[in-house]
C-alpha cells in the first residue's frame, strides 16, 4: 500500500459523507481502507460514478492501485476454508502489521495405502491448539505424487479433497497435474510447481483450470523470468519457490534468497517479483539423520521462515512436539503489535462457585487472562474472577502505568455486582499488585488479600489463606 494516512486517501472519495459504506463519515471509510478491513470499491457512490464518469472511474483505478498491498495476494481454496497468502505491506512487524499468517500445508503421498492417507488427512483436520483464547490449527494438505502414476495421483486427490481443506498439488509431471486437476479444479488448489523444463505444461495448466501455481528456480533472475512470462500470458496468482535447502550454507543460501525478493518487492518496488513466497522446511526429511533430527530441523526451518516472509509451508512432521511450537509462534508474529491481545472484562464463574467462595482479580491481558483462568480451573478451584479492563495490558505494566487503579476495581465491583452474589467481602489480588492493597480497601470497603505472584501457587495459598482468619 503507498499511502499511509486516511487523508491521502480521503481525496479520491465523495467527501459526503453519506453512510451508505456502513461509516459514519468519508474519513472514517478512508481510516478503514489503511486497515484493509473494507476496499475502494465498498463506497457505492463512488462505484456507480465511476461506471458513468471516465475521470472518476480512472480515479478509482488509481485508488485501487495505491491501495494494493505491495505483495499480491493469492487465495488457495475456496468458500470458508480458503487460505489467503502475502498481500504484505512491510518489511518488519513493528512498522504496521502482518496480515496474512503463514500458510501450514502437511503432506501425505500417493504410495501410501488409502488407510495411511485417512490417518494422516484426520490428524491435519483434527488438530487443535488452545492457546490464548483460541484454537490453533493447520490449514491444509499437501498431496505429493511419488507414484508418478496420474491415475492413483488422480484417485489420492479426489480422496484428500473430501475432507474439505485448501490443497498443494505436488508433481513435476504435467500428465499427473492435469489427471488431478480434472478431478479437484474447482477447489482451486495449488499447483507446484513450474520450473525451466516443464513451464510451458504447467502454463496451459494454470490458465485451463484457472488455479494458483507455483514458480521454482534457485536462480532469482530466472524465478523473475518464470514468474513475468506466467503474468504476460495470463495468469494472476502465482507463488514464488526459491528453493528451500535445510542446513548450513544451503540453508543461509535459502534465507538470503527470501530475504531479497521480499525486499526487493517492498523496497524496490519490483512487482515482477512482489509475490507469495513458499518454503518447504520438509526438505529436512531428505537429510541423513534419524526422525527426531529431521523433525527438529524441519521446525528450525520453519520458525526462521515464518518470522522472515514465509507465505506458505509444506511440512511432513504431524508429532505434536513438531507442529506446536510452529503454530504458537505463528500466532505470536501475526498478532498485530498495535493492539494487545485482550479478552471482555467483566466477572468469571470458576468451577460453579458459590456465595462463600474466594473472590480473585486479574487484568484483561488475554495470555494473564488464560493462565489464571487456567489455573484456577485445572487446580478444582471454585470461585469468583474479576477481569479488570486495563487495555490489554499485565498486572504489573498496568498497575506501574495506571490501568489498573483502585477506582477502577471499585467500578469493577459496581458494575459486576459482585457483592450481590458473595456473603464476604474479601478480595485476593495478584501478588504483582500488592502496591494496591491499601488503596483498593479504602475504595471499596473490601478486605484485600495479597495473592502470590505466580498464578500457579493459588491452590497452595489458598490451602494456608483461606477462609481468612478474623482478626
């Protein structure tokens, strides 16, 4: 996107601030366009002008344009389960956000007997990680043709696409690709992957059935060359493949590859090359080392790419050691870093607590939240959580930066009415906010207790604390 402030774009908009986009005002419509929430083309004034005006249809073109993320966007897939990958705008996190997280295809191949395949499609479809107030999955499957047989490769495909995930179509052979796209076009798969000696095939391929495609060369100028001549003859989505190798100098060889396209992308504004990247960490299964070794190395790969511009991975480890710390980091390097990661304030029910039962506070902090709320759950503690609004932030960040104040409790108490639902009035705070107790109490009229600092320990404080001691 080369603009960066609503204003810039405020100017190719009606001005009127007629409502019919679903925002109050014309300015607000533009602040929405900068967070890619809604397009140019949701402002119906303009539209139906532009169908009636050349200067003003030229003008939106023009919008269009310079509203385009700087990385195109391409979609695998279709309905609900499609996966959307690039359409990046920045080189670092920090300076805006990452919109598009890093695609997670798992392989199966067509020399596996349908029960193997079964197994492993179920596992992909299956996995789910809580972790912050969401489940963590995969997005898709990868089918590799190793039978080099386009009528089994064909069978596997259509078997795969039952159960209903975005599909990476893996063949170098184009009698293969096309028995399979014949079966599953329709679910817009991606196909992997045109190369020097098979693109013309894959060419007609991509244009026949109108799906996504790969391009793979290890040399950058010819990758820019596969990637031009696939946009001239027609075809709009299309992955870049610099060749993923999984240790040593060619693993830095593949890093320095990644890294320059995107920059050059961004920053040099190459639109020959401004494309999804793909990175198969499953290269690492083609090392000679025993399974846990390749498994490690396949995970190294994949965290260095999906910090560094990785769009979308083929990956074979389904051992849940393998895929948990990728999809955790995934989710850590896409949370937009201009908003903390927060849940609704209000009060929580822990294990059907009842009148006489412990009263905690914590923050809205969605990683404080979840670890308390977690802890408190799996320890069979009954009782009464108070979830203060301090902005997304920790307990001790915001009892330092003011967000989580005695006026705020008191309010909290309020608006919960709490004191409606307990027979004390006894409060246990975190033990990071133990600053607060004094205030807190003469706020509210409540007896605060200093919890522990480390949610963990509640059932051991408890044990000693409660049901406190009159004095």
């Amino acid at each position: 996107m080369k603009v960066k402030s609503p204003l810039e774009i405020y100017r190719y908009l009606p001005q009127t601030n007629c409502g019919e986009c679903g925002y109050d005002t014309c300015m607000s419509f533009a602040a929405q366009i900068i967070e890619r929430t809604v397009k140019p083309t949701d402002c119906p004034p303009l539209v139906k002008e532009a169908e009636k005006n050349p200067k003003v249809k030229k003008k939106l073109e023009e919008l269009i344009e310079i509203t385009s993320p700087e990385v195109k966007e391409v979609v695998i897939g279709k309905g609900d389960n499609a996966v959307k990958i690039g359409g990046e705008d920045v080189l670092h996190r920090h300076e805006l956000t990452f919109f598009n997280p890093t695609a997670l295809f798992y392989d199966v191949w067509d020399t596996l007997d349908d029960k193997e395949i079964d197994e492993r499609c179920s596992k992909v479809v299956e996995y789910r990680k809580f972790y912050v107030g969401e489940f963590l999955t995969l997005d898709g499957i990868a089918v590799r043709c190793t039978s080099n047989d386009p009528k089994r490769f064909r069978e596997v495909v259509k078997r795969v696409a039952g159960y209903g995930k975005p599909m990476i179509l893996v063949s170098l052979n184009p009698e293969c690709m096309r028995a399979a796209l014949e079966e599953v076009a329709e679910e817009r798969p991606l196909i992997y992957a045109a190369t020097e000696d098979n693109w013309k095939e894959f060419l007609e391929l991509a244009l026949e059935f109108k799906v996504p495609v790969v391009v793979r060369s290890k040399d950058l100028n010819k990758l820019k060359s596969l990637a031009v001549t696939f946009k001239e003859a027609g075809v709009e989505d299309i992955v870049l493949d610099p060749v993923t190798e999984p240790i040593g100098e060619g693993l830095r060889g593949t890093f320095e590859r990644v890294i320059q396209l995107r920059r050059t992308a961004i920053l040099g504004e190459d639109k020959d090359v401004a494309y999804p990247i793909m990175v198969t960490p499953i290269a690492a299964w083609a090392l000679e080392a025993d399974d846990v070794s390749k498994a490690y190395w396949e995970t190294v790969i994949a965290s260095l790419f999906i910090v560094k511009y990785g769009d979308v991975m083929i990956l074979h480890c389904l051992e849940p050691y393998a895929i948990m710390p990728i999809v955790t980091l995934r989710y850590n390097i896409y949370t937009d870093p201009r908003t903390p990661v927060q849940v609704e304030p209000g009060l929580r029910e822990i294990n059907n607590p009842s009148p006489d039962d412990p009263v905690f506070i914590t923050t809205n902090f969605a990683l404080t939240y979840y670890t308390v709320e977690s802890d408190l759950t799996s320890g069979n503690i009954k009782g009464w959580l108070l979830v203060l609004d301090t902005e997304g932030l920790g307990v001790e960040v915001s009892v330092a930066g003011g967000q989580f104040t005695a006026a705020k409790v008191k309010d909290l108490i309020k608006e919960t009415k709490i004191e409606e639902k307990v027979n004390h009035r006894y409060l246990i705070i975190p033990g990071l906010a133990a600053r607060l107790q004094g205030a807190i109490e003469d706020e509210t009229g409540w007896k605060v207790l200093v919890g522990p600092m480390d949610s963990g320990r509640i059932k051991g404080w408890l044990e000693q604390n409660w049901p406190p001691k009159e004095k």
